[in-house]
C-alpha cells in the first residue's frame, strides 16, 4: 500500500460496489498504481450448507437467499476472543512492506503458519515487490522471500527465517454466524482485532491477480467493517476452545452502506502450502501486466 493511507494494491476484482480493503473489490476498481483494470460482472454465487460447515443446518437445508447486493447482517460489537486466544493471534501477525511497482512502498498484513518463519499475506500486494519485509509485533523487521504465490485465491507465501512466529493453526470448520478478528495492522504499529461474523460460504467471480479471464474464487462472506490495509489479515476464531485461521482477508464492498467483506478460506491456503516448494522462490507477475 501506498505509505501515509495504507493501500495495498487492488488486483481483484469483483463487480458489485467500491473497494475498500486494499483489494479493490468490484465496481469502481483501483489498481495498484492509481490505475483503473476493466471490471468483471458477476456477483458472489451462494453455497449450500453442509453438515461440516455449519453443524445447525441439516446438510439437505438451504441458506436464505443471497441479497444484490449482498446484505450480511450487522457488524458484530465484540469479537468474542478469550485474552488468550487473542494475545495468540496479535504474536502471529506481521506487516509486509516493500517497494513495488513504480517504486511505490506497499504495506499490507500477513500471519505466520507451518513452522513460525511461514507468512501467509495476499498476492496482489505482492506484485513487483522484490525485497518484501516483515515487521513483526516485537518490533523486528526481516527480511523474507516469496516462495509461493496463488493468482486465483489472491493468496502468497513468504519465507522470513528467524522470525519464530507462533503459527495459527489453519481450519474452516466454522458454522454460519462465527464470530471472530480480523487481525490487521495500524499505522501505529500494532495488530488491531476489527470484529467479523461469517455469514455464509460464497463463491466469488472475479479475476486473478494480474489479470486473466474470470476464475471463481471460494470465499467467506462477512459481517465487518475493515479497511484499507486489512488484506492479509488472518480471519481469527476460536472453534471448539481453539484459536484458528478461517482465512485471509482480501476485499470489501461499500455499496449498501458498507460491512461487507470477504475472506479467502483456509483451505486454499493448505491447498497452497501443500503444493509449494517453500524454500524457493515463487515466480510473480510482472508490473507491466498490471498496467
């Protein structure tokens, strides 16, 4: 994101309203350097419940319909964390930085996974960065290396050795109505939980990172109020006591009156970890493909 507003740059895309997260999220798209991608059409396909995904429903259930634009509910007063399960979450969590693009000094959110030198943050931030750094909650900063990048899911890996994060453990096991933080840095320099609630599994038509024709991206749909600069940030819960990552947060709708957001889900994220060779270098996008 851009240094002074944190906005990470805007590479999805989904046709519904303005963006707000640092993914500029449908309609009026922004791009990373100020430019303005051609929009995609389509809106957030609904999911029907399971039994795994939300215990409540009987698996034959269906949800209520999907509203255009979608409306899921009011924004939770509290995230509902233990002190424990959040001081967890805030000595996970990381800022990336770097210059990108055009020079420009980018900023977004990550969170540490697998064995603490792990950061899962989103791909679109990520693009022309060649010398990321993270900023961890002690007040290191590292340096890292992206090792793995996902256009579809808008997800992206990096290695920071030495940084000994406490990783989160991955999970989407979480029923409709999930209360929870979104775990995204301040301009001051600290992890801030803004409070969710899962409303129901989506599947969102929107464009890669980069570029490319329309792909369906698995995601979250939630009750929140995030910001510029929330990309990246690990979907926080406790789920049978425990503290879980649902997902990674990568953009947000203004239309309607706001607190609408969405989340990749966690298992793109295994999917991710699992099908990488995180100890080499990931292949980006070229800054040119941006703009």
């Amino acid at each position: 994101m851009i240094r002074g507003r944190r906005s990470l740059g805007v590479v999805a895309l989904l046709v519904l309203a303005i963006a707000a997260l640092g993914t500029a999220v449908l309609a009026a798209v922004i791009s990373d350097n100020g430019e303005q991608p051609p929009p995609v059409d389509p809106a957030p396909i609904p999911e029907a419940p399971t039994a795994s995904d939300s215990p409540d429903l009987a698996p034959t259930s269906t949800r209520p319909p999907l509203d255009d634009p979608p409306d899921p509910g009011p924004v939770p007063a509290d995230h509902g964390l233990s002190p424990e399960a959040l001081a967890a979450a805030v000595a996970s969590s990381v800022r990336v930085v770097g210059p990108a693009c055009r020079g420009i000094v980018r900023e977004g959110s990550g969170f540490g996974v697998a064995d603490g030198d792990l950061v899962v943050t989103i791909a679109h931030l990520m693009v022309g960065m060649e010398a990321p750094e993270v900023e961890l909650a002690d007040g290191r900063r590292l340096a890292a290396v992206t090792v793995a990048f996902d256009p579809i899911n808008d997800l992206a890996v990096l290695r920071a050795p030495g940084a000994a994060l406490q990783p989160l453990p991955l999970s989407e096991a979480a029923p409709d109505g999930t209360r929870g933080a979104v775990l995204a840095w301040e301009e001051e320099g600290t992890p801030d939980p803004t409070p969710f609630r899962i409303d129901r599994p989506v599947t969102v038509r929107t464009e890669p990172v980069g570029g490319g024709e329309v792909i369906e991206r698995p995601s979250w749909l939630l009750a929140a109020d995030t910001e510029v600069g929330d990309s990246g940030a690990a979907l926080v819960a406790e789920l049978d006591g425990r503290i879980a990552a649902l997902g990674v947060t990568w953009g947000a709708s203004r239309r309607g009156g706001g607190g609408v957001a969405y989340a990749t889900r966690a298992s793109a994220v295994q999917s991710l970890l699992e099908g990488s060779d995180l100890d080499q270098p990931a292949e980006l996008p070229d800054c040119g493909r941006l703009g």
